[in-house]
C-alpha cells in the first residue's frame, strides 16, 4: 500500500491515487472544523463566517476584537478563573489517589481484582449524563449541590479512571527486581517508592495527570447539574453561549483551547516517547 | 531463608518443612501471601473509598430514587391507613373515616407546606391532582374552626395554651419544661448565650387510649411547633384540627373525663356533656365544598394505587405505560413519547457508529500500511480532534453547518446552491449525525489501528502469490483480521454515542435529540426526578451490557488512551 509497485495495472493506480484522495478528504473532515475557527476568531465583524474583506485579506477584516472581549469581559474571566481552580485540585486528587490504587492493582495477588478495577474505571464508562442525573440527586441529599467541594470532588472521580489506566500500562513495564534489590540494600518501602519506582514510572502518572486535567478542564455536563453560578466554568460558559447565541467571544475562547490541546498533545507524545526509551522499547 | 526438615513427634508425622524461626513452611508463605494481599489491598482502598462516595453511592442513589414512593405514605400517613380498606370498585368515594384522616394529614401537611410537593408528585401520574391540593390546603384550616369556637364559648379556658398543656403533656415533661424555662431566664438575666433547645414534648400516660384522636393531632402539633417554629406549646393556642379531635373523642368516648384529675377532669367532663349539642360539620362535605374532585373516586383511585412507598410507576412511565387503579396499561397514543424516543436513540446511535466505521476504517488501513514516520505525522490528524474541548469542536460545526455559515457561503458562492435555497443542516437530525461522527470518529480509528499494526502483512502477500486478486486478498484474508477491531471500535462509539447530551443539545434542534436530552429536562426543567432516575437506570442497563460484551471482545485492561 505504501508505494506503488513498478509493475501496477491501471486499474490498481487509479484505485490507488482515489483511495489516497478519498482518505485526504477524510483527514479534512476531521481537521478542518477545527482549523476553521482559528481564522473566524480573528474576525472583525461579529459574525460567525468569513466576511467579504477577510477573504480579500484585507488587514481590516481582521481584528483581536474578540480576544480583548475575553480578557477583559468579567463573565469570561471569572469563568476561566473557576476552571483554574477546579481543575488542578481536582488532578491533585485523581492523581494521588489513581497512583497508588495503580501500584496496589499491579501487585501479583490482589483478592477481587476484576471487581475493584470494574468499580474503580465505571466513572469512565457511564454516560456523563447518568453520572450528572446521580451526583445531583445524591449530592443535594448531602448538600454538596452547588459548592466548589462537590464539583472538585466529582470531577476528581471523573478524572481517576484515566490516572488507573496510564500507570498501570507503564508499571506493566517496570522491572519489579529493582524495588528487590532497592529492599536488600536497606531502603525502607517509602524510600524505595520515591527514589526507585517513581522515578520510573513518573510518565505515566504525568501523563494521567493530564488526563485528569483535561477531563475536567473541558468538562461540562456534571458541572452544568451540580455547580451554581458560582462554579461558572469555560465549558459552561461556552454551552450558554453556543445555546444563546450570544457572541464570537467563543471563538477566541475555542481557538485558546485548541493551543492548550496542542501543548498538551505535544508533552504527552514527549513523554510516551521517554516512557518507550526507558523501558528499551525503540521509539517508533 | 533456610529451610529445616525435623521429625514432628506428636502426630507421629515424620518431617514438616518449617523456616528458620521454626514455624512450618506452609503456614509462613501462606502468611506471606496474606500480607502481600493486605498491601495490595491497603494501596487501592482510599481510591476505592473515594470512587464508591463520590460515585458509586450517587448511582446507586439514583436507583433507589426510580423506585422511591415514599411521599405520599410519608405526608398522608393516616389517610394511607384508612384508605386501605377502601374498595375503589364500588365507584364511591371513600367514606368519612378516610376525610377525618385526611383533615389532620392536610392540616399537618399544610403548616409544613409540603402538600402542593404531594399535588406535584401525583400530578405526573394524573393531571389535576395538584390544583386539588393546592386549592384545599388554603382551606384545610378552616374546617375544625367551627368546633374550636364552640369550645371557647363553652369555656374560656380552651383557649389558653396552659389548658392544653396540662391536659396532654407528661407531668415529667412538664418539670422539666418549667426547669428549662429557670435555667433560661437565668441565663438571660446574667446575659450569657443559651442555646439548648425545649425538651422534647411527651404526652401524658392514659391519654391515647382516652382520646386517641386529639392524642395524635396534639403530638403532631407541639412536634411541628418546637422543630419547625422553634416555639413551644406552651405559649401556642393549638390547630383547629386539635379541636376537631376532641370533639370526636368526646362524642365516642363520654367518660373520658375519669382518665384525668382535678381541673382537667372537670373541664372535661363539663366539655363531654356539652359535645352531643354541638353544631356539627361533615368533613367529608367540607372537602368536596373545597374541591368537588375529592368527590371523585377516580382520583381517590390514583391516591390508592400510589399510596406503597415503592413504586413501579415510574419505569412505567418510561416505557409510555401507566399504573392506574385498573392495573398497568398503555398511555394514550398522542402520550407516547419515550419508546419513540430511545427507537430513535437507537437508530441515530447505529447511524453515528456506522458513517464512523465507514470514514475510519479507510484511515485505520492507509495508516497502518505506511511508514511509521508519515503514519506519526497523518496520527496527529486524528490525535488533535480527539484532544480538542468536545465545546470547541461543536461551536465548530455550529459555525459551519449554519444556513449563514461557510458550508452554506460557499455552496452559494460556486453558485450550487441558490441564496434563497440555503441548506437545513443544523437542529435536525443531519446536524446531530455530522457533528457526533466528526467527534467519536478518533475512537472507531485508535482501536482499529492498533489491530491493523498488528496484522502481519505476508498474509496478503502470499494469498496474492497464490493468484488472489487485490479484492479477494483483502476481503478473505485482511478484512476476517479486523474483525475483532471493527467489533471494540464500533461498540466503544456505540456506547459513547447513546449516552450523548452536549452536542445533540446544541445542534439537535427539536428531532435530534437523545433520551440524555429528556433526562436532563426532567430533572432541570420539569422536576420530575423519579421519571429522569428511571429513564437513566434503563440507559446505564443498556451501556452496563454493551460494556460486558466489549469487555468479552477486548478486555477492560486492554483499553488505551491515546
């Protein structure tokens, strides 16, 4: 498939050259969308499609207009200040948790093993809105509903499944004879884990971590049922205006959040790429 | 550890093997072993505790609330009693025991304000039931009034708290009542804070079984005025219900007086002789005055039939069906909405899993088949979408799919399109379909690639040497190999795409919605939470069987990320 043979028929290039172009325009599918908006944000018009200037690339046509609008409108920057002090605490927590729930799974006798890692991923696999529809209900019989405890609480449960899942793939690689060795020259198990096995293992946790992060970064469905007004976050800010219509701000704000995917994307392959040269795997 | 072999007398078995420190090698490793668990265990447990508080609880939670019925039986006890033995057949309303039981349940319910909760929880089940309330529990006070002013005119005395007081409450409640008052106004003459509530009211012995009925009225009484006002019963005159209750304790037992002493037993017994002249009122009457409806043994039906504290009512509901007093049976067709709606569910779920196989696998095949390095760089096509805020990517489509936005523009533009003939494609069914296959789309892709990496390609390569053609090569002998990664990519988009609420509530419109969609309007919107509780067990049901069959094909330890 990668290369056309010297010998191809005709019927096989064009099969070849059509298949080629029909994957093209899938991968334009799949990224135009995204691309699309980038542009749009720089609009000068308050309209969501590219006005007659912007396609003459008259500088006029564009305009940071729509940024300024997000820096310095208050509903945005409260906004964006909520999703900065949910998300991290709520990493913290998933995190810590997630990690060392990891390393007691990937012990070699763990009793109920099935079940646990049933209990401990479901957060992953049921629907957000049946999550959202029982933390609400359980969360105001508690009195939870509406307060900064409740969201963080619950997006750190939303985040653990994802912490579970990348530490363990990493400590499925994690030669088990080191923490040994570590043991029979004298270190206590907290020493061992801190100066042997984190080290080794820290991509995984920190790419978990991100995981968890972006989970309840870009989270919104639980946060629309189970915060207040005063747990306003980007992703709620965003669902009210794309239902009301209310302003391109949200474009500004989207092509924001692609630049945080991009950094993101881009720490997680540099560590999956680390992770595959410390366990000697050669980087594909 | 060195392991020792000795002869073991007692039991005359020979040798055991036994560790250094002497103990037998089985029950050492077993030790061992134990502890090894213990740890494992310990390391998971405070995961484990969080998930099960702050998830698992909330879930099992919502199960129990698609079943809970306990209002009714809570906020009507009496009247759920009464109405019992009431035989809903006879096509009567039920007589003047249940109202007697009603008045004091309303009149309890009504200085709580929870009975228009009541109207509102049986209203889902018949519309009309909530104005019901809503108009008798304006009046529900009025009806013993008649008796309470006939008492006064008797006897000044009923009038004053004390009266009461010292005819229902314990004389041990009653010290101790006058105790707390001392320490009180002690305190506040020094000025020092006092915060210890009224003791807890206690009716006196011998009272319930000589006026049973004003018993249990005046309980609920001084219950609801030291926990809800925090008020004491000494300082307030009593509900006219109170005196309802009196009045027909007296008129079914006239010498209730020789169950008291002193001034109480005179009051009582000048009071006994005095109720057969009484000018009477029928409870029953007053409340069809109040609302003609309470008349009506239909309605009386539906009080009955909801009255267990659980309830199958609604999953019923769910399911388009009802319990009415004449069993289970299908609602109205122009009712039915929820079997249409999960149909729907279904089909646009299928749909979205099916245009992602189509688009993805072709991606899946071309990026497993290149080079690893132009495979890399085409991967963060997909990468980037997947890790792109759901939000942007539906603002996106938002963006393109409007009849001004650029799908549209440039359709007009190349002049395929007239301007007046822009294309419908958001808040209908195409918009839900484009938008949520763009988004799953990295799902069906990820997992098929891994298992196209895996197929060797010399399979192909000999079936071509042995004479396939390219489409038999590929369809006998590629195609059977990613089946089962066709099988994990189409179910975890399945899976994802039912329990879908964001995206098709924004480009949905009205027909492209999802149950999620109902869900979330049942319990923001309508408040009817025990309808959104059972809607979501059926859907959680629906995605805990996929994820089984998900599970058998690939294994929860064999998800990946990214």
């Amino acid at each position: 498939m990668s290369a056309l043979p010297a010998y191809a028929s005709t019927g096989q290039r064009v099969w070849h050259y059509s298949f080629r172009t029909i994957c093209g325009l899938i991968f334009f599918f799949l990224i135009f969308p995204i691309l699309v908006i980038l542009p749009l944000s720089f609009n000068a018009q308050d309209f969501f499609t590219f006005t007659r200037e912007m396609l003459a690339f008259d500088p006029a046509g564009y305009s940071f207009k729509h940024y300024e609008d997000f820096f310095t409108n208050p509903d945005w920057q409260q906004a964006m200040r909520n999703s900065f002090a949910i998300a991290p605490v709520a990493t913290i927590l998933a995190t810590a948790f997630g990690t060392l729930a990891a390393i007691g799974l990937s012990q070699a006798h763990v009793p109920y093993r099935s079940v646990i890692m049933a209990i401990l991923i479901s957060p992953m696999i049921v629907p957000l809105i049946i999550s959202a529809a029982g933390m609400y209900f359980f969360y105001s019989r508690i009195g939870l509903q509406g307060t900064y405890v409740g969201v963080v609480l619950a997006h750190a449960a939303l985040g653990t499944p994802f912490v579970i899942i990348t530490v363990t793939a990493t400590l499925v690689g994690f030669d088990r004879s080191l923490v040994r060795a570590a043991a029979s020259l004298g270190a206590n198990p907290v020493t061992t884990f801190f100066k042997v096995q984190m080290p080794l293992i820290i991509p995984g946790v920190v790419s978990g971590a991100l995981f968890a992060f972006i989970t309840s970064f870009d989270e919104v469905v639980v946060v629309l049922f189970l915060g207040s007004a005063g747990q306003k976050t980007l992703p709620w800010q965003m669902f009210t205006g794309l239902r009301e219509q209310i302003s391109p701000t949200i474009l500004a704000v989207a092509s924001l959040m692609v630049a945080i995917s991009i950094v993101l994307l881009t720490v997680l392959e540099f560590l999956r790429r680390r992770s595959e040269r410390l366990r000697g795997l050669s980087p594909s | 550890m060195t392991i020792q072999t000795h002869a073991d007398e007692t039991n005359g078995t020979p040798e055991v093997l036994t560790t250094a420190d002497g103990k037998p090698l089985k029950t050492s490793i077993a030790r061992a072993l134990r502890r090894e668990k213990m740890r494992a265990l310990l390391l998971i447990a405070p995961l484990l505790l969080f998930v099960i508080i702050t998830f698992v609880a909330p879930i099992v939670d919502m199960l129990f609330r698609s079943v809970e019925n306990q209002i009714v039986s809570t906020t009507l006890p009496r009247t759920v009693v009464e109405l019992d033995s009431w035989d809903g057949t006879t096509g009567e309303a039920p007589g003047e025991n249940v109202f007697n039981a009603l008045h004091f349940d309303m009149t309890v319910a009504v200085e709580r304000k929870n009975h228009t909760q009541l109207g509102t929880r049986l209203n889902y089940e018949e519309s009309g039931i909530s104005s019901m309330f809503r108009r008798t529990g304006r009046r529900v006070d009025d009806f013993g009034e008649i008796y309470a002013d006939q008492f006064i005119d008797l006897n000044s005395a009923w009038e004053a708290p004390a009266t009461w007081v010292s005819l229902m409450a314990s004389p041990d409640w009653i010290a101790e009542q006058a105790a707390w008052v001392a320490d009180r106004d002690a305190a506040r003459a020094n000025g020092t804070a006092f915060e210890q509530p009224e003791p807890a009211f206690a009716i006196r012995e011998g009272v319930a079984e000589a006026l049973p009925r004003t018993a249990d009225i005046y309980q609920a009484f001084a219950e609801f005025i030291q926990t809800e006002d925090q008020d004491s019963p000494t300082e307030e005159e009593p509900w006219n219900a109170v005196y309802t209750g009196l009045h027909d304790d007296l008129l079914a037992n006239p010498n209730a007086a020789s169950a008291f002493s002193g001034e109480t037993a005179t009051l009582l017994s000048q009071a006994a002789n005095a109720v057969s002249g009484f000018e009477k009122i029928s409870l029953r009457e007053a409340f069809i005055d109040a609302d003609e409806d309470w008349g009506n043994p239909y309605y009386w039906g539906v009080i009955q039939t909801f009255s267990p504290s659980y309830t199958s009512g609604y999953f019923l509901a769910a399911a388009d069906a009802e319990l009415t007093p004449q069993g289970i049976q299908m609602k109205p067709e122009d009712e039915q909405i929820y079997l249409y709606l999960f149909w729907r569910t279904l089909l646009l779920s299928v749909t979205i899993t099916f245009s992602c196989l189509l688009l993805g696998y072709p991606i899946a095949f071309l990026l497993a088949a290149l080079p690893a390095r132009s495979a890399n760089l085409l991967m963060i096509l997909v990468l980037l979408p997947f890790w792109t805020s759901l939000l942007v990517r539906t603002s996106a489509w938002k963006v393109l799919l409007q009849q001004q936005g650029v799908i549209n523009d440039f359709l007009v533009w190349t002049g395929l399109v007239s301007d007046a003939g822009r294309l419908v494609m958001i808040n209908n069914q195409t918009g839900t379909i484009i938008a949520m296959t763009h988004i799953l789309l990295p799902f069906m892709i990820l997992p098929l690639y891994s298992v196209m990496k895996t197929i060797s390609p010399s399979y192909v390569r000999a079936a071509k040497s042995l004479g396939a053609t390219d489409w038999t090569a590929f369809w006998r002998v590629y195609f059977p190999q990613t089946v089962p990664g066709i099988g994990a990519g189409a179910i975890l988009v399945f899976i994802l795409a039912i329990g879908y609420y964001i995206t098709p509530e924004l480009v949905g419109g009205t027909d492209g919605i999802f149950i999620s969609n109902r869900i979330a309007y049942h319990i923001s919107t309508s408040l009817n939470w025990g309808l959104a509780a059972a809607l979501g067990v059926i859907l959680l049901l629906a995605v805990m069987l996929l994820f089984y069959v998900y599970d058998k094909i690939v294994g929860i330890d064999n998800v990946k990320l990214g």
